[in-house]
C-alpha cells in the first residue's frame, strides 16, 4: 500500500461505495425494522465541490435505502446503484455507457464486495477502517474512518492538487 497523492492530480471520475464509505460500517435498526444510517455532511460538501469542478460521479451500493438514494440525488449525483449483488457488472455497464477511462477513476470502498472494481481502477482508496485485504488493495488509505469524513479527506486532496479547491485566506 502506497499513499501516492500524484495519482489524485489526474482524477476525472469518481465511484463510491455507501456501507463504510458514506456511512459508518454500523446501522441502527428501530423497532419497526427500518434501517437507519448517518452520513457526514462535509462528506456532502465535497461531493458537491466535485461535480461543480467536473468530475464525474457514480455510487454502487449494495444495500437498498430511500433514504440513501435521497441523500445522493440531493447532493446532485444522478448515478446511483442501489441493491447491487455484483458491483464490477454495474460498474462496466455504467464505465462503458459514460466513456470513463479507468486510469482517471478513483473507487473508494471498504470490503471484499468493493475488492474487484477496486482492482480495476488507477486509484483505488479506502477508509482508515476498512478490511485488511481492501487496504491492501487501496493505493491511498484515508486516515479517516468511513462514514465519518474519508470521502471529504480524498475529494479535498483531489480537487486541490487540481486547482478546484479554494481556501478562505485569514485576514493578515
């Protein structure tokens, strides 16, 4: 594993995984049997500073929640898989129909489902929490945990060695 920040300079596209990426890896469950999960809103942040600079957006999840899917959709991410039993059949599809070239393309995932399509992609990342055989797989682990800022943590760095990232300077 490498924490190679070069590759982010030429990041065009990138795909996410919910469960640990998103979200923390935990779901609370209330007596009703409905699923509820968190998500950070820095997170959010960045995922809306990336599509304003152009970078293509995608998520596969595995899990299935209205909740979720609204969440994505609000932020403005209009490619959203939902209750995907194999990610790497979705993730072709969707690379095909959208031109995407995968050496431009970061996943971020957290476990073996993600391990394929991270296998795939020129820059593969993953949560400071995620399984042992991901963060093998990852080429830059976040030293953030998922759910809890990661996605904030790889976009800023993208988006800065890019140039789309602008920080409020404090008055001298």
């Amino acid at each position: 594993m490498a924490n190679n920040l070069e590759l982010f300079k030429r990041i065009d596209t990138v795909v996410l995984d919910v469960d640990g990426v998103l979200t923390n890896s935990q779901m609370l469950i209330t007596e009703s049997g409905e699923l509820l999960r968190s998500m950070s809103v820095r997170d959010g942040y960045a995922l809306k500073r990336g599509l304003m600079h152009g970078i293509k957006m995608c998520v596969i999840t595995g899990g299935s929640s209205k909740g979720v899917e609204w969440r994505i959709k609000s932020l403005g991410i209009e490619d959203y898989f939902a209750a995907v039993k194999k990610k790497i059949l979705v993730f072709d599809e969707w690379v095909n129909q959208h031109n995407v070239n995968l050496d431009n393309t970061l996943y971020m995932g957290d476990d073996l489902p993600d391990a394929e399509v991270m296998s795939k992609v020129g820059c593969p990342v993953c949560p400071a929490d995620a399984a042992p055989e991901i963060i093998e797989i990852a080429k830059y682990v976040s030293p953030v945990k998922g759910g809890m800022g990661c996605v904030r943590d790889v976009l800023e760095k993208v988006l800065k060695l890019q140039g789309g990232w602008k920080t409020i300077k404090k008055p001298a």
